[in-house]
C-alpha cells in the first residue's frame, strides 16, 4: 500500500483496541473494503466474500510510521519557518543598522559643519579685531610721523634762520641786538666775522658770542 493511502487511513485506525468484543479473540486482520479490523472469527462470520486484508500489525507500524513522518515533516517546516522568521529579521537588522549608520554619518557631518560655521565665526571676529587695532596702531604712528615731520620742518627752519643770521653777521661789522618780537634792541660795533646766537628767555634778549673769543656780547 502506498504511503499515501496510509495517510488516509482513517483515525479509528490509531484507536483500535486488541480484542474483539464480538469473539473475544485478537484482531489480527485489517479488512480494507469495510475499514476495520477483525479477528478469526469476524473473517469467516462477517467478511468471507471480502478479499482485501492486511495484517493488523503492519498497518499499525505503518500508521506510526506515517504518524511519525507527518511529524518530522511538521517539525521540518516549523523549523523552515523558523528559520526564514530568523533570517528575515536579521536581514532587518541589517537594513536598520545601515540605516543607523547613515544616519549617525548625517549627524556627524551636520555637527561638523556647525562646528566649522562657528569656527569661521569666531576667526573672522578675531581677524576684525586685529584689524581694528593694526589700524588704531597705524594712525596713532601716522600722527606721530606727522607730528614728528612738523618738529623736523620746524627745526629746519630754525637751522635756515640761523645759517642767514649767521651770513648776515659776517657781512657786516656791526652786531645788532634783537627783542623777542623783531624789533632791534642796540646794535654794538666790532671787528669779528663769526658769532653764535642764542636766545635768552629770562629778559626777553638775544646774547650773542664770538665765534674767536667765545665772549658774550
């Protein structure tokens, strides 16, 4: 008998007891036609026009066989399901984990850029500052140079007025006393060609010395 046919042996099969009630004798035959076991007594009483018997005992072992095939073959596709179940959630886990790491890249890189942003700001804060006190420092060297320039163009004109008193002076024999404001004070006659100028502020008069004698007129 195929095993199919042994899986369609119908469930009273599995629940046959070993005695017939009837005879009271062991069954020991399957009858397929009437689907059901018989002992000696119920072949000849009841299926003697009947042709198709089988040993109870290896419809029994074949039952439990087909039995424990159905459940190897359960157990296997609980298994398969428990393994593509498995195998599915690992390849979400892959696609969540892919997700998380692009994901923590974004935020890496956003939190990079705001950090360069805010770098940038802070360089170009400092870099104006810089600049602002460069620039303070040049204007005050600038005023000093101007400043500077002003005395030096003073001073030279100063040497220029002297160097033309001092011409003056050579040229002629006389010596003329000047005031603080222009104006001559006394004028003294001498024989000398050089003389030294000099200011005294104290009584507002000009002393003048001899560039020979070194006296002070």
């Amino acid at each position: 008998m195929p095993i199919t046919e042994y899986q369609e042996l119908p469930s009273d099969v599995k629940k046959i007891t070993e005695n017939c009630d009837k005879h009271n004798e062991k069954y020991t035959i399957y009858c397929r036609k009437h689907e059901c076991p018989c002992c000696g007594g119920c072949v000849v009483e009841d299926h003697i026009d009947c042709r198709h018997f089988f040993r109870l005992t290896n419809i029994i072992d074949k039952a439990k066989t087909s039995e424990s095939l159905n459940e190897i073959e359960q157990s296997l596709s609980e298994m398969a399901e428990n393994i593509e179940r498995i195998r599915q959630n690992r390849e979400n886990n892959i696609k969540t984990i892919s997700e998380k790491k692009q994901h923590i890249e974004k935020e890496i890189k956003e939190t990079r850029e705001k950090i360069n942003n805010h770098l940038d700001k802070i360089q170009d804060a400092i870099i104006e500052t810089l600049n602002k006190v460069v620039e303070k420092e040049k204007d005050q060297i600038r005023q000093l140079l101007a400043l500077l320039d002003g005395k030096r163009a003073e001073i030279s004109e100063h040497q220029k007025n002297m160097e033309e008193w001092r011409l003056r002076f050579m040229i002629s024999n006389n010596v003329k006393i000047f005031k603080t404001d222009g104006s001559k004070d006394f004028e003294v006659k001498t024989p000398t060609w050089a003389f030294d100028v000099a200011y005294i502020s104290e009584d507002n008069t000009l002393a003048v010395s001899s560039g020979e004698s070194g006296d002070m007129v």
